[in-house]
C-alpha cells in the first residue's frame, strides 16, 4: 500500500481509483470535493499536505492562465500577473522530495516554460470517444499504456457550451485515464 497525494482534485475520480486498488490516496484542492469522500480530502491550500511524506504525487495545477486554448487572453495574464501566479504553482510540483511525481496540464506554455512532457495522452487511448491532448511530466513514473482505444474521437470538451459549471466539467479526468494510472502507476 502507498500513500498518494492528488493536488488540485476536487472531483476524486483519480483519488478513488486508487482507494479502488488498497492505496491511502488523498485528494486537495481548495474547493469541497464532489466525489462525495470529504474524510479523503483537504480543502486547503496544497502547500497544508506537502509536510507529509508521499509515495507518489499526482498534480493537476489549474491551466487557466497556461493553457495554449486561451492564448488570445496570455498579454492580459501576463500584464495582471495571472499567468506567472500559474507557472509557479506548476513549477512547486517539480521541485518536490518526492520519488515519484506525475503533473498533468493541456497542451501551454509550460513546454516552454519548463520541458516538453513525458507524454502526451488522448482519452480515446483509454476508452473514451473524444479528443482532448493532455500532457504528463513523469518523475520516477512511467508513460501510460494505453488500455482501451476506440473511435469516435470528437471534441466534446472543445464544444461544450458556457456555463457556470463549463471550467469545473472541462477539467474532470476521465475515469479510463484514472484507471490507467491507478493500474499502472500503483
């Protein structure tokens, strides 16, 4: 059994896949969880669980300021400070005493900014007919396999219309994704 950290997860979907497989995996984030496991979760900010030790982290810093889908705002986020605000947040999780570390974020500037990433994944790889490319950092971690791969390919994220709730939906790991890594990676 290993004790995981999941940052900047309010949804649990990759917290509860690897509770599925025995691990003592916690979710963080500064909102409630909506994976209905609060005991599981620190609505804190993600430096409160950092004082403890971690077999494997895996990150999801927010990609609203990184993003390369919302390039036409980066001159604003860059002016109000937003988008470094951002980089640091991403670049807290590469410098971790941590033996094993995954930071997933969209296609952005953190190719740049930092590296290229370890991988690029697809959902359809693991069993879901859409396209959104999501890009894995891996430290002490291998790349995903893929588990499932299917048709369909749409841009279901892509369309997906304005609402209150859009970034929130827009950011859930797919549950073929979470059970990838809870798989391969526990």
């Amino acid at each position: 059994m290993m004790r995981i950290l999941i940052a900047c997860e309010e949804s649990q979907t990759v917290t509860k896949a690897f509770r599925a497989k025995g691990h003592e995996a916690y979710s963080c984030d500064v909102q409630s969880c909506s994976g209905g496991h609060p005991e599981w979760h620190y609505k804190a900010d993600i430096t409160v669980p950092l004082w403890s030790k971690w077999d494997i982290i895996i990150a999801f810093p927010p990609c609203t300021h990184l993003a390369s889908s919302g390039a036409r705002w980066f001159k604003q986020k860059v002016a109000d400070g937003r988008q470094q605000e951002g980089i640091n947040l991403f670049m807290l999780f590469t410098g971790l005493n941590c033996p094993k570390i995954a930071i997933e974020n969209p296609v952005g500037i953190m190719s740049t900014r930092y590296r290229k990433p370890d991988q690029i994944i697809q959902p359809w790889q693991f069993g879901h007919g859409e396209t959104k490319a999501t890009c894995l950092w891996l430290k002490g971690l291998p790349r995903l396999l893929p588990t499932d791969i299917v048709e369909g390919r749409e841009q279901i994220i892509w369309k997906m219309a304005p609402s209150p709730e859009r970034s929130k939906l827009r950011s859930k790991t797919y549950q073929g994704i979470a059970n990838a890594m809870s798989e391969q990676w526990g």
